[in-house]
C-alpha cells in the first residue's frame, strides 16, 4: 500500500463511523429511570420517542423476568394489544401515550421494564424503567431472653434482647441503643458487644428482619434502658425510623456496702408503728439478720417492724447481710432509734373537791417526759394557767365543772397526756334575770322560762302554777312553763321562787301585749295634727294596726272625693249645706279654703258632702 492510501484511510474510517452513529441514533426513547409505588398501589411507566418518521412503528414494554425479556404489550399503528397472561396475570395495560399501567402491585413486581421502539429504516431503539416497591415495616418488638438474671462477674457475653420487625420493603435496617444512645453494628462474636443479624424473605415478598444483642455489661448497667429502631425508606426516597418499647436487664452484682434506714419520719413516740430497712448496694440482697444489744430480732427480709414502740424499745440496732460469694465481707450497719414518752399527768390532790360560794380553791399537776414539756390548765378551751398551778378566789357557779391538765412535748407532735378533777360548787340558788314574756293580746297562751344556778339543785316554785319541765344546761337548771296571760297576770306578772337547803331566790317575769309601745308611738306619730284621724283613733281605740290602717285610707278617700267636688262646684254651689254645718268659705280665685267648724264630727261633715253631691 503506497503512501497515498495510508494517508486516506484515517479520513474513510471517520466517515464510516459518522455514517452508523447518524443511523442508530435516529430514534430517540425517554422514559423515567425509576417509579417508586406502594404495595398494592398503582404504577404508570411513562414512555416518548423522538426522532423518526416511519409509517410503520412498533413501541412495545418489556420485562426482564427468568433470564430473557418478556413482552407485556404493544402498540402497532393504531393497535394496542396485551401479552401479559402469566407475569402480571392481566394487571398490565399499554395506553394510548404508551405509557404502562399495572394495578395492585406486588413486591415481586419490582423488576426492570423496558419501552423499545422499532421505527423500520430508522431502526431500533429502547430504555429501561427500574419499578421500585415499598411497604411500611411495622412497630419493631423487643422481647428479654428467658434466662436467668445476667452477673456481671460472667467471663463471656450474654443476651440482652431480641428485635424484631415485619412486613418490609425494601429490607430495613435494626439499631440498637442504650440510654438513647446508638451502639455500633458489630458482627464478631469474640468481641463484648456484637450483633446477630437474620434476615427472612416471606412468601408475600416482604421481610422480616431480625437482631440479637449480646453484651457484657457492667454494674453501671444496672439502670441502663434498652430499645432499638428500625429504619427504613420511604416512597418519596427519604429515611424514617420507628422505635420499640424499652427493657431493663436483671442485672447481679456484687454488694459493696451496707445501709440501714429509719423508714419514719422522725420524731418516734410511744404507740408509733416503726419500719428500719435494711439493703445493700448489690444484686440480689443477701439474707439480713437484725439484732438489739445481742438479742436476735426477727425481721421480714431487709426490713424490721416494731409495733407500737415503748421507751424501751429505744437503743442501737444492728443489721447483718451475709454474701455466700463472699462471707469475708462485712455487710453490717447501724442505727439508733430515740422513742420519746410522756408520762401521766398526777394532780394534786387528785380527787372531786366540792366548795361552797365565795371559796378559793387551789390544784397543782405535773409530768415527766423525754424532752422539754409544757403544762395547761384548761376549763373546756379556755386556758387558764401555762405552769401547772391552779388558783380560783372567790369561786362562783359558773367555775363549777371539769377542769384538766395537758402535758405536752412541743418537739414531738402529738405526744400528749392529761388528768382531769372535778370542782363542785355548793351555795344557796341564784336565778339569772328572765326574759319578760310577750303576747300578741290579752289570753292569748306565752311560754315562760326562768333559769337558775344551785347546788344541791333547787326547786322551782311558780305562782300562778302550770305544767312545767325541767332541763340542764351547763351548770344550770331551766324551769319552763305555759300559761294563758290573762288579765292578772298582764297587770302582776308570773313569780318564779327556787330554794334548796342553802336558801332561796325570787324574780317576777311580767308579760304584755307584743309591740304595745311600739304601736302607740307609731299611731300617735299618725294622727297628729289631723283631727279627721283622731276622730278615727278615738272610734277604734284599742283596735289592731291593721283595722287603723284601714280606716285611714277610707277616710282620705272620702275627703279627696269631697275636696275634687269642692273644687267642680265652686261657682255654683257651697261644699255643703249651712243649715247643717257652719262653714267659712274664703274668696275663690286660685285656690280654695275650707274650715270646718265642730259642731258635729268631722265623720258626718264626710257624709253630709256625699250626701250633696248625689242631690
């Protein structure tokens, strides 16, 4: 080959090459690289040519399946048909866009899809479509092994837990954590720390995904929370995770020491029910023995009950565990316990002490206890000394009654005692001032009580008698009776006399009519300065408010009727007539004056003008 020729076939074999790209490339197909669908979902691959003109084109969707591509559909023309009878069994269809629709997606639907198109002269041309399928996985479930507690004196790992979660797609991954913080995916087996991973493919297609967590924990471990998530994609190609619920490990460690504890609050007092807990730091407790100045005590576990504490009871107490990996290591503690006391109170002299009127009478308590105290004399609530010393002059009725002492211990709630004495006071009676007994008229029935004072009790005497009954209230006696009040005794009163052997007493209860006075000042204050309603007092004397009131609007009505005539007829007639009463009639211009003369009752004067006016 002569040099001519060498240097021409460089340029023939850039022609060629020009020549074959022009022809393969004259058809152009876009599809979506990848269609991510849910399960049981519906997915549509989209798919375009560009580039070509032919009369006869064929578009059809492939699948990759077993090996080989597999025709599901095609478009000839104007003809769209489906293959598609053992693959997707009927679920595919080629629309007019030539797009491809397949319904109720499986899992085992996710393969890659092709759109080939043969355009005849401008040849052939395809692109694949990857479809991807997901499915939430559930709420991963966290189980503890069955086993025994873990120690932590074990030389190889143990079991902490199992996670397990279902139904995904795309396979998910499982994280552990441990006080919310991750622990790093390990595999070896030789290592403290590792995990065994399993992943399960189900008949559905889904997965189960599976991890063991082997650890060889340490007494800090004790309180630690484990969980563990499960993270996974998501059909918009994000990652999300979902958590289990937490365990605790059953962890037995070694104890290092001993506390022993007064469950109580302090102070203790006599009758109190107490409860001493005795543990160690360590897992199991050991068995615990209790003891108080050698002698055993027997107590339930790690915890000691006293019921109903005494003095005695006071004292240092011990609590002794024993750890059979270890009986040289002192599990002991102690602790002292203070019941505090009070003793009775003791009042001198102790007994009832009887006086008479005008006496002084004088009493002394006291009381030991196991702290400061404090000493009240006290007559119901009423606090009469703060030492312990009780003095009365001149003892009267109302002293007479129960008297008491209380000790108490300020520093220790609740801790209390008393001691009471009873002072009985004697004299002749003594009647407190009655209250008089009102009725609202004469014979109408009032209850009247007369209350005295009077040891031995005395004896109610009352004149005019009645019925009466007798009761006690506090250091008295009430004597209560019911009686009509007549004339006589409106005018006298009722006695009421006591006596016993000390002598006697007497006071008159007077009863009148109720709100007498009241009335009267109330009429008088009315009928001043208007003769009309004194004439009407002076008619119903002795009558009710009620009939008063009545007559009163009756008689303004009439003289309001009598003035309006009056006042129609001035230019006519006089208000009435002369020969049957005088009157002055004044010039009538604006006003009019009329006086009335007292030759008969202001009454007729009424009657004689009514009389007028229907003439």
């Amino acid at each position: 080959m002569d040099g001519k020729t060498l240097r021409r076939t460089p340029l023939l074999c850039t022609l060629l090459l020009w020549a074959f790209q022009v022809c393969s490339g004259a058809v152009t197909v876009t599809v979506s690289p990848q269609v991510n669908v849910v399960k049981d979902g519906t997915a549509t691959l989209p798919c375009k040519y560009t580039g070509t003109k032919a009369n006869s084109i064929v578009v059809a969707w492939t699948v990759d399946y077993e090996g080989s591509r597999r025709r599901l559909a095609y478009k000839s023309g104007e003809e769209i048909k489906s293959d598609d009878a053992l693959i997707l069994k009927g679920r595919a269809t080629m629309g007019a866009d030539l797009s491809l629709t397949i319904t109720k997606v499986e899992p085992f639907d996710e393969l890659t899809y092709w759109c080939e198109v043969t355009a005849g002269p401008d040849g052939y041309k395809d692109a694949p479509t990857l479809l991807k399928v997901f499915h939430t996985p559930e709420t991963p479930e966290l189980k503890k092994p069955t086993s025994q507690a873990i120690s932590v004196t074990s030389t190889s790992s143990s079991e902490i837990g199992t996670c397990v979660t279902k139904n995904a797609l795309p396979q998910p991954r499982l994280i552990w954590f441990k006080n919310d913080q991750p622990i790093p995916e390990v595999k070896d087996k030789f290592k403290e720390t590792y995990m065994v991973p399993s992943v399960v493919k189900e008949s559905s297609g889904l997965f189960t995904v599976q991890s063991i967590l082997y650890m060889r924990p340490k007494k800090e471990d004790k309180d630690s929370v484990f969980f563990c998530k499960v993270e996974y994609s998501t059909l918009q190609n994000t990652t999300e995770t979902k958590s289990s619920g937490t365990i605790n490990i059953n962890l037995n460690y070694p104890p290092e020491k001993t506390t022993f504890t007064l469950l109580n609050t302090p102070p203790i007092k006599e009758g109190d029910k107490v409860e001493m807990k005795c543990e160690t730091d360590g897992n199991p407790q050991p068995l615990f023995d209790f003891s108080k100045d050698t002698k055993d005590i027997k107590g339930e576990g790690g915890l000691l009950t006293l019921k109903s504490v005494k003095r005695t009871d006071s004292g240092e107490y011990l609590c002794k565990g024993t750890d059979f990996d270890n009986f040289d290591k002192d599990l002991s503690a102690k602790l002292n316990l203070m019941v505090h006391y009070i003793d009775p109170v003791v009042v001198t002299p102790p007994e009832a002490q009887t006086v008479s009127l005008g006496q002084k009478v004088e009493r002394q308590c006291e009381v030991k206890a196991s702290d400061k105290h404090t000493l009240q004399w006290k007559k119901g609530s009423e606090v009469l000394s703060q030492d312990g010393n009780l003095s009365i002059d001149n003892v009267g009725y109302d002293q007479a009654g129960d008297y008491t002492c209380v000790g108490a211990v300020p520093s220790v709630p609740g801790l209390k005692a008393n001691a009471t004495f009873t002072l009985i006071v004697e004299g002749k009676p003594i009647i407190a001032q009655p209250t008089d007994g009102e009725v609202p008229k004469e014979g109408s029935p009032v209850t009247l009580k007369c209350a005295a004072h009077g040891e031995p009790k005395p004896q109610f005497t009352w004149a005019p008698s009645a019925k009466e009954s007798v009761e006690i209230k506090g250091n008295m006696i009430v004597s209560t009776i019911v009686l009509n009040a007549t004339a006589d005794i409106m005018k006298h009163g009722v006695n009421c006399t006591v006596n016993n052997k000390f002598g006697s007493d007497f006071k008159t209860i007077k009863v009148s009519i109720k709100d007498e006075r009241a009335f009267k000042g109330s009429a008088e204050v009315l009928l001043s300065g208007n003769p009309v309603l004194k004439s009407a007092d002076m008619q119903q004397g002795g009558s009710s408010a009620v009939v008063v009131a009545v007559v009163v609007c009756v008689l303004l009505l009439l003289l309001l009727v009598g003035l309006i005539y009056c006042l129609n007829k001035r230019t006519k007639l006089p208000c009435s007539k002369k020969d049957k009463k005088d009157m002055v009639t004044g010039d009538v211009n604006n006003d009019i004056v009329v006086e009335m003369k007292t030759g008969k009752t202001e009454h007729d004067g009424l009657l004689n003008k009514k009389a007028t006016a229907e003439k």
